[in-house]
C-alpha cells in the first residue's frame, strides 16, 4: 500500500481532471499531470458500477496501489500525478491481467 503522502489530495485531484492528459488501455483509463513535487502522486477510482459491492471495489483499488508501488523506482520522472479510472469488467480480471493492463498504460505515457 503507498504512503498517504503519495496519494491525490481532493484539491489536486480536481485540477487532474480538468489538466490532465488522459490515456486507454483495455478496463483502464489514466488521467496524467504533471506537477512540480518531489514525488508521483497517485489515486485510483473504482465506481461503483464496477462492483455494487465496496469490499470488491477496495480490493481493485488495494490491488492497484500494490501494483503502482512495485512501478515506482522504474518511473522515467517523479513529478507526476496519476489516477487510474476502473472500468466495468475488471473485477474478473486476474492479479496479472491487471499489472499487464498499468503497466500498458505507464509505457503509453513514456513514463516507464
């Protein structure tokens, strides 16, 4: 799980969504900023037509800052912020489907 600390506050999550650049990838999208921090910030969102159910929603979200964190020393730069969009149908996906799907999106970027 990342540090508090490197996660989207409200504030700056507004500003991701109406700065950012955005990218697709399968269940995925990614809305990028960058920002001058000394660290990536990242957030992810599951709605809840993802899953009506909040502890498979957490489960997506809990499984998606794992997989971030193993990212985080191969990111190109540290001055970003990041959120994850979840889409319908990636509740079924498995652990590695998942990765596969980030880690097509951090290469779309240029981040990786």
């Amino acid at each position: 799980m990342l540090p508090r600390r490197q996660r989207i506050s409200r504030a700056l999550f507004q500003e991701l969504l109406k700065k950012g650049v955005s990218f697709h990838a399968g269940n995925l999208s990614l809305r990028v900023l960058k920002k001058d921090a000394r660290e990536p910030h990242f957030a992810f969102v599951v709605p809840n037509n993802v899953s009506k159910k909040a502890v498979a929603r957490n489960r997506l979200r809990r499984r998606g800052y794992s997989i971030v964190e193993k990212y985080l020393p191969l990111l190109k730069t540290q001055n970003v912020s990041m959120a994850f969009f979840c889409k319908k149908g990636l509740e079924k996906k498995t652990f590695n489907d998942f990765r596969s799907e980030i880690n097509a999106l951090l290469k779309k970027t240029s981040l990786l």
